[in-house]
C-alpha cells in the first residue's frame, strides 16, 4: 500500500454507478496516520478537464438538488488510526439547454474539509455533468469498522460472443 501522506489521510473513490442519468461516486477518508484525525462537514472537490484545467461549477454541500435520500446533516466525527470515512459525490448527466455545451470531467481531486491538502481521485469514468453546471457532496460519516473495505470492481469482461447483430452461419447450408 502507498506510504502515507504527511497528512495523515489517504482518500479514494470506491466506485461508481449510474443509472437513468444520475451518477454517484463512492469516496473513502482512511485515517493512516498515528493520531486522531477529527472531521465535521463535507469533502471539498474540485473537478478538472482533460487537460486538467479546473472546470467552472458549484458544488452543493447535500444533494437536494440533484437527488433525494443523501442530505444527513454533517456531524463531527474523530477517526482513530485505521478507521475510515466515507461521503458521496452525486451529479447528473441532464441536457436542458441545447445552446449550452455540456460537461465533461476528467480529473476530480478530493480534500477533507476547506484548507486541507486534495489528492487526486479516480473519477471510475468520466463525470459528465450534462449542463447543469453542478456536483453535489454528501457529508462524511464514519464508516462501520465491521464492514469489509470495499475494493473496485473489476471491469467487464470484453464480450465473448457473437454479437446479437451478427447471425453465426448456418450449418445447414
């Protein structure tokens, strides 16, 4: 594992999913340092194009205006060494407005709290903000100690069929 930062705190996405146009992207805090580590409030974010020049956008502390069910209020929380956190970065991929081009981010790097030093995070794809020119963050919460630390997914499989568009020969003929 990557040493760790003079910071203390390693953070990385655990994965994304999407679905009908919203998109989430798990990220993780561990504590890797010696210390407590205390936090209270959300993950600052910023989010870079392919040529990691920053992209304009807000970012919305809770998810009201993107999604329901991601608005717990932020708590403090002191993570002894070993213990991790977690938060949400939610957005959606939603054209309303054809003479606005649409988004796309490449890079997103994470920090803990405003002033804190960002590292970069795997994105797990492009974060194809439409033109809605905004990102929510779900507070971070402490993580439950007994559940496993998740892993990436590993990518699909390239298909090792025939497509469905192409009929195998017949053998009949």
């Amino acid at each position: 594992m990557a040493e760790c930062p003079a910071s203390g705190v390693r953070i990385r996405a655990t994965g994304g999913d999407a679905a009908s146009g919203l998109r989430a992207l798990g990220i993780e805090l561990v504590n890797c340092g010696e210390h407590p580590y205390q936090l209270n409030g959300y993950p600052v974010l910023h989010v870079f194009d392919e040529e990691r020049e920053p992209i304009m956008l807000r970012v919305v502390n809770g998810a009201r205006e993107i999604t329901m069910g991601f608005d717990q209020p932020p708590r403090k929380i002191t993570l002894a060494a070993g213990e991790r956190a977690t938060a949400v970065v939610l957005w959606r991929n939603l054209v309303t407005d054809s003479t606005v081009v649409a988004t796309n981010g490449e890079f997103l790097t994470v920090a803990p709290a405003a002033g804190q030093p960002a590292e970069e995070v795997d994105p797990d794809g492009p974060i194809d903000l439409g033109n809605t020119g905004r990102i929510g963050v779900s507070a971070w919460k402490k993580a439950d100690p007994a559940a496993p630390v998740p892993t990436r997914p590993a990518r699909p499989p390239a298909p090792s069929v025939v497509p469905s568009s192409v009929s195998p020969s017949d053998s009949r003929l």
